[in-house]
C-alpha cells in the first residue's frame, strides 16, 4: 500500500511540474502579477481552448497532489 501511494505521488508531481512548464506565462515582473491577477479575478480576460485544459489539469493534479502528500504522511508515520 506504502509503495502504491508513493507511486502515485511521484506520478502525480511529474504531472504538475509538466503541465505547469506547458503554460505560457501571463505577465513579467512584480507589477504584472499585481494588475494581472485582479484581470483574471474579474473576468477581463478569459482563458480559452487550450490554456483553459491547462488551468483546469493543473488544479485537479494540484489537489492530487496535496491530498496524496496528506495520506503519505498519515500513513508512513
């Protein structure tokens, strides 16, 4: 079971670390992370097509990811 979670854990972090590395960068330097995420809070711009499988692969590997770090933990301790 231990080596079965660990499996899956490195799996699921090769996943995140590609899929991230896939997406193209939104915006450079600190401002355009400060005006860049209030344009994404509301909707000025959308993500379509591809980014959009992107975004939603990334969140769903990131939960995965935490969950599984959460029961390794549990498990081997």
């Amino acid at each position: 079971m231990e080596i079965l979670l660990k499996v899956l854990l490195v799996i699921f972090s090769i996943g995140l670390i590609a899929v991230v590395l896939l997406q193209k960068g939104k915006s450079a330097g600190l401002s355009g992370a400060i005006s860049g995420g209030a344009e994404h809070l509301f909707g000025k711009t959308k993500a379509r097509g591809m980014e959009l499988v992107l975004e939603r692969i990334t969140v769903g590997l990131a939960v995965g990811f935490f969950v599984l770090s959460v029961v390794v933990a549990v498990v081997l301790d």
